[in-house]
C-alpha cells in the first residue's frame, strides 16, 4: 500500500496527507458543548457519573499529549510525520479542554496531567517505532471512547464523546497508512 | 469399535477443556482495547496488570484507585474477571473504570486467558 511516507518531496506528502486524510478537525464537536451552561442542571443525579466517565477520558487525553510529546521531542520523526503528531497532540489537547471545561460544568474537578508518565521509550529505536506505539494508543482511545458512550445519562454527552472518537479513530487509520498497514481494517470498531 | 468411540470421546473432552480454558492468542488482540488505560508492566491511566490474577482489587499501594474499588473486597480470578468485564460499572458502581463492558463471553474468556498467562509473564519482572 502506497504511503506518504515514501514520496521524497516534503511538501508533496503533506499535501498528499492532507488531500487523504480530510484531517481538518470539524469545531462541531466543540460546538456540542462549548456554552452549554444548562448542562449541569439538566443531568441532575447522572451528572456525578457523567463527571467520573469524562475525567476517565481526560485522564487518557493527558497522557496522549504526553506520549505525543515524546515523539516529537525523541528527534525520531521526520517531517511531514513530525507536523503529523504535532497536529494529533493539538487535536488531543483540545478534547482536554472540552473535557476538563464539562466536569467543571458539570460540578467535578478535572484530573490533572501526571507530574511524570511511563512509556516504552526503550522500545522506540526509530520513525516506524514511534507511529506503532502511537497507533496502539489511539487504537485503544477509540475502545474506551466506544465503551463510554453508551453510559452517559446525558445523551449530548453521547454524542460528543462519540465525536471524538471520530477524531481518534481518523488518527490511528492515517497512522496505519503512515506504516504501510491497511488504514481500516474492519468494517466495525470494537 | 470400542477404540474409534474412546478416541471421539478424548477428541471431545479436548475440545471442551480448549474452550473452557480460552485462546491466549486472540485475547492477546482483545487486549488492545485495553491500551486506553492499561499496560501489564506500568500503570498508566488504569493500574498495571502484572500480577493481577490472585490480586486483592485496589492494592497497587502507589495507584490512586477509586473508593468504590478500594471498597469492592474483589479478589482478581477468572471468575471475577469475567464479571468485572463482563459490565464494570454494574459491578463496582462508582469505578474510574467507565467502559460498558465485553458482553461476548468467549472474547471475555480470550482476554482473561491472555492475562493469565501474560500477568505473570517475563515482562512482568516488578510484579507486586
């Protein structure tokens, strides 16, 4: 399978990239929640759970921006894959924000980032490495944004996780791709 | 005669013993929905999983569980793994560990025989 990866012209993959991916985030996500100050009074009971199921979510957010700052700094990405994670580890901090901003909302206290996170960075010796170790990650943030949406008492909370898990799963397709994998290899998620 | 009938019957007691014991191998690729929030060696968002099987639920002494798992009294087997993931916040309500669920039996039974074999694994070399 052809990837981005292979085309020697920096300029030319991006655009290459940008043209398969459609990686634009779309703000509908944002919109979903963002002003949305009712929220908290119409969840009533459900919002304490709703709370514990978003700070989950933030929890594993924190650590994505943290596992995507890793690769970016270990000097093993090279451009357009390093612009690539960079624009990933925005998409992440912006789905911290919206969950951190919704707990508040919702009468919770967002986690906050570890002070320290571990990852196998013994086991990152170069590009390939990293965009597999990143993949698993998303991989997983896809399931448990999957698992979470059917819990919410608040069905616009539904919804919005499961707009992020669009976003994530658009992350570990193009990653895929980046390896020379079969970008979507099921016709479900699990 | 007597020879072919004890032989379907060996091949059929293997059988059920495979399936009652799960495949390692395709829970080893149900685990990536784990990868969220878990790895065996490390904690992460969820506590590792190395030595999970016979560990008292909500012990890792340095990961910030939840008071309901602290509280639970849940004893990690196969048994209560299989309840756990079969709906987690059904059976300990108010767990950190907000994920519907695995509601196929034999994938639930794939995972748990790959965390039996794999918690206790060579990767798992700080198990508590």
């Amino acid at each position: 399978m052809s990837s981005f990866l292979t085309i020697a012209n920096p300029d030319a993959a991006r655009r290459m990239f940008l043209g398969r991916s459609g990686l634009l985030l779309s703000g509908a996500a944002v919109a979903l929640l963002a002003g949305r100050d009712v929220l908290a009074a119409k969840s009533g009971g459900a919002a304490a759970s709703d709370a514990r199921i978003l700070n989950t979510a933030l929890g594993a957010e924190l650590e994505a921006i943290a596992a995507y700052q890793v690769g970016a700094e270990s000097g093993l990405l090279q451009k357009p894959v390093l612009d690539l994670a960079v624009q990933f580890q925005g998409h992440h901090k912006a789905h911290a924000d919206l969950l951190a901003k919704t707990v508040q909302k919702l009468g919770g206290k967002p986690v906050l980032a570890k002070r320290k996170y571990e990852f196998p960075v013994e086991a990152l010796k170069n590009q390939a490495d990293v965009l597999q170790f990143a993949a698993k990650l998303e991989q997983g943030a896809v399931s448990a944004y999957l698992g979470a949406v059917p819990l919410f008492g608040n069905r616009d909370l539904s919804k919005a996780a499961a707009s992020i898990l669009g976003d994530e799963a658009m992350h570990w397709a193009i990653l895929r791709n980046a390896l020379g994998e079969n970008p979507v290899p099921d016709a479900f998620m699990a | 005669m007597w020879r072919s009938a004890l032989t379907v019957a060996l091949a059929f007691v293997a059988g059920a013993a495979a399936g009652a014991k799960g495949d390692p191998a395709r829970g080893e690729k149900l685990y990536v929905r784990c990868a969220a929030c878990h790895a065996l060696a490390y904690d992460r968002v969820g506590p590792r999983h190395c030595g999970l099987i016979g560990r008292k639920a909500g012990s890792i002494a340095d990961f910030d569980y939840s008071p309901a798992m602290k509280k639970s009294g849940i004893v990690w087997t196969a048994n209560t793994l299989d309840r756990f993931l079969a709906d987690p916040p059904r059976l300990v309500r108010g767990t950190t560990m907000t994920y519907a669920g695995i509601s196929d039996p034999k994938e639930r039974k794939d995972l748990i025989a790959y965390l039996e074999r794999n918690t206790a694994s060579a990767e798992c070399p700080k198990a508590k």
